[in-house]
C-alpha cells in the first residue's frame, strides 16, 4: 500500500536489436502507422503524466535519438545488450527509488493509455511490491509463461527457452509491462545474477527472486490479448499497423467522417479530419495532416503533414506533402503539391500540374499540364496549359510574381526573376524574359510565315525521285 501515494515514473526499454525483422535497422525504429514503433509507446507512457519518462536505449543510439527527440523522453544508454533486469539497473539514477515504477518494453505499439493507468491503479490498489500485465494467447511459441499456483497465485514466469515441456503447454503470457514500488524491487536487481552464457540479467529472475524472499507479486490478466503483443516480425509489424489504422478508422467513423472502404484507407493516428467529410478508398494521410470538415479526398491520394480547408476538394490520385489547401479549393485528378505548395481560397489546380514553394492567389487556377516553382501569383490569375516557371538557372533558384488578375497564354515560358503586373496578358507561345508591366500584352513569337504550294511541290519531288 506504500506505493498507493507514490509519484510515478516510466521506463521504456528499447536497447535491443531484434534480429527477426531481418534489417539493418533495430526494430524499434521501424514504422507502424507512420511511426517508430517506440514512438507510439512513448507516446501512451506520457499519457499518464509520469513524474519522469525515461527511455533504455543502446543499439543505434544515436538513430534513435534523432528519431525520437530530446523533448520526448529522457534517454539512457544501455553500454552493452546485458538483458532486461541490467537495463533497469543502468536507468536507476535517473528515476525515484520511493516511487512507482512503469516498465515497458517498447516493441508494444498497440498498448493503450487507458490499459496502462488501469494497471497502476491495480497495482498499487493490491499493495503488491511488483505486478505483471499478462495475456491468453492461442499461439504463445516465444513468450514467457506465466505460471501460477493452485489458488491463482503468480509463482513464476519462465522464459520460452527454459520451459518444460509441461509449462510451455501454458497460454498466458509474460507481455513485458511490469510496475513496481521500485525501493523494492531495485535491491532485488542488484542481486541478479546471470541467467545464460551471454552473462544476461533478466527482469523476469527478478519476479522468482521477490516471490523467494516472500513479497506479493501479482499477475493482472488482461482481456485483450491482441493489444499487449508486441512486434518481433514483418507480419507482426504489419497486424500492428493494422490495428492502429482500425482504430483511426473507428474513431473518424465516430466523429462524422465517411470512409467508403476503411479497410483500404490509411490515416495516421495523428491527423485530424473534420466532419462530413468524404474519403474514397485507397487513399493515405500521413502525420499531423489536418482536413477540415465538408472535404472530398478522392480514390489514390496521398497528403503528408499538409492541411486542407473546409469544403475543399482533392480528387483522384493526387500527391501532396508540406503544403496547404484553402476553403474551397479544388485539386486535381492526378496533380502533385511538392513542399511549401500554397493554395489560398477558392483556387483550382487541375490535372498533371506540379506546384512547389508557390503561392497560388485566391480564386486563380492552373488547370493543366503546368509548372509553377518559386512562385508568387496574385489572386483571379489564369495559367494557361502547358506554362512553366523557369526557375533554376542551373546554379541557383529564382522567383517568379504575377500581380492580380494577371491572363497567361498556353505553352508559356516564364524566366525568372521576373515580375508581371496586375491585369497584364501574356500571350501562348511565349518566353518572357523581363518584367512585364501591368496592364500590358506581353509576346515573344516570330512572325507566322505561310508558303504557298509547298505541300504538293514536295509530294512532286518525291514521285519524281521514285521513279528513277
């Protein structure tokens, strides 16, 4: 009951390699749903408010810190792969010994936030010095059995690789969640000693050595086995995925927005959509995309980290990243927004057109086969088909601005920098080289040439030549 009171702490151990993804990349760094499988661990860790968030990390530190941030989590490294019970001992310093201790493993993607507070409160409700979340599984090949004895009473937890034939026939599971009060637990640790001949210190001894010296340990069973498994291969990381995805589904479905097939859409657990928007199959949002109510995302489109006004329409198979939608605009089918793309209100861009770091102006449109790069265009422009913002000159990157209202003519060049005023034409066919002022008509064509006769002259010439 010591630890009913205690401020909690959280230790996440992610120092491990996990050969069975086959990669040169740990395994905690591998995506789920959009992110570092850990990412989501820690994410539902800080959910609970802990004291101190603290994450084991060894293997590709350095990835690791980078991927996850300073901001996220307080990192320990782990020197050398010594096993469960040895990463919690190098973390010791950096949590309360008086408090309550949350471990986790961080191959556990699909763990929620509320699992994980309705475990503390049990804990520390049964005045156990140490409690274990467990599972029932069909399969439990690889996970440590929990045994009990005839009473309920946990009274050990035997790796997969040390069970007896007997043991392994059990189906509940050890899942790598433990809490503890940890002024407790951590002498216990320290008098670990190495379970195999790679000098390891599992946590897992730990649970044998309380129940020895006589303390309460505690197995919480819990009824969703499918949420404490954790990712060990390639099909295990796509089912987590899966399940996240599922989740993001339900939840939108809740709140108001259609999905026509959610089991062929993909949106990250991060994005926000508003309702009574539409969403089409195979469509992907990804990270922290915002799409605001009465939207359209057609069939094939794929947003990253972009956001998209209200009553927008993005149609089929268009590809956005970094880029933002006013109200009411319109996109494609099949247009490409490349970072830094903005769309203000009420705009259109139109089939096979590419955008990137420009400014399209309320109410203007680039309805085909177009490329705008660099740009800044004023509002109720018109780009005609075929216009290209020549804007690298093979060294270095150069803007292009169009005032309001500004007409380009179809198969235009635009060489920046160049600036064209308001209201100004630019006819098809052009490579403007200089400013154009506003108001103005600007050409570049040559004079049109028509020769007369020319056509059956040389359909003469080539019977002539035939017939020698």
């Amino acid at each position: 009951m010591a630890g009913r009171r205690a401020a909690l702490d959280v230790l996440v151990l992610a120092a491990g390699i996990g050969k069975r993804l086959r990669s040169k990349t740990i395994k905690l760094l591998h995506p789920v749903a959009g992110r570092p499988m850990v990412a989501h661990v820690l994410e539902a860790a800080a959910e609970l408010r802990p004291r101190s968030l603290v994450t084991v990390i060894g293997h590709q530190a350095e990835r690791m810190r980078e991927a996850l941030g300073d901001g996220a989590t307080r990192f320990v490294l782990q020197r050398e792969p010594l096993g469960t019970g040895h990463a919690v001992l190098q973390a010791a310093r950096s949590v309360d010994p008086r408090g309550t201790l949350l471990v986790l493993n961080g191959d556990l993607p699909m763990i929620r936030p509320a699992t994980l507070r309705r475990f503390v409160a049990q804990h520390r409700r049964s005045g156990a010095v140490l409690s274990v979340l467990t599972a029932e599984v069909a399969d439990p090949t690889g996970y440590g059995r929990v045994v009990r004895d005839g009473r309920g009473a946990l009274r050990a937890v035997v790796e997969h690789r040390d069970a007896s034939p007997e043991v392994r026939r059990i189906r509940e599971i050890n899942c790598g969640i433990y809490c503890a009060q940890f002024a407790v637990l951590l002498p216990t640790l320290r008098r670990l000693t190495p379970n195999t001949a790679q000098g390891e210190y599992y946590l897992t001894d730990a649970v044998r050595g309380l129940i020895e010296r006589g303390q309460k340990v505690a197995a919480v069973l819990h009824d969703d086995a499918e949420e404490l498994m954790g990712v060990n291969t390639r099909h295990e990381l796509a089912r987590a995925a899966r399940t996240l995805y599922a989740r993001k589904a339900e939840a939108l479905q809740a709140a108001g927005v259609t999905l026509l097939d959610a089991e062929r859409t993909w949106i990250d657990p991060r994005a926000r959509i508003g309702p009574d928007t539409l969403i089409y199959p195979n469509v992907i949002i990804e990270g922290e995309s915002r799409v605001g109510r009465d939207c359209v995302v057609g069939p094939g489109c794929r947003l990253t980290d972009s956001t998209v006004g209200a009553g927008a329409q993005i149609l089929d198979y268009c590809v956005m990243q970094d880029s933002h939608i006013g109200p009411g605009a319109r996109v494609g089918p099949f247009a490409r927004l490349r970072p830094g793309s903005i769309l203000e209100a009420g705009s259109r861009v139109g089939n096979f057109v590419e955008i990137k770091k420009t400014r399209l102006g309320r109410g203007s449109k680039a309805n085909h086969l177009t490329y705008l790069g660099d740009a800044t265009i004023g509002p109720d422009c018109n780009i005609g088909a075929g216009t290209i913002t020549c804007n690298y000159d093979g060294a270095n990157k150069h803007v292009t601005v169009l005032g309001r209202g500004v007409f380009v003519g179809s198969d235009t060049q635009l060489v920046a920098p160049i600036d064209i005023g308001d209201g100004a034409y630019v006819g098809a066919g052009a490579t403007i080289t200089k400013d154009v002022p506003a108001g103005a008509l600007a050409l570049s064509r040559s004079p049109q040439k028509n020769i007369e006769g020319w056509v059956a002259r040389r359909a003469r010439r080539g019977r002539s030549k035939a017939r020698r």
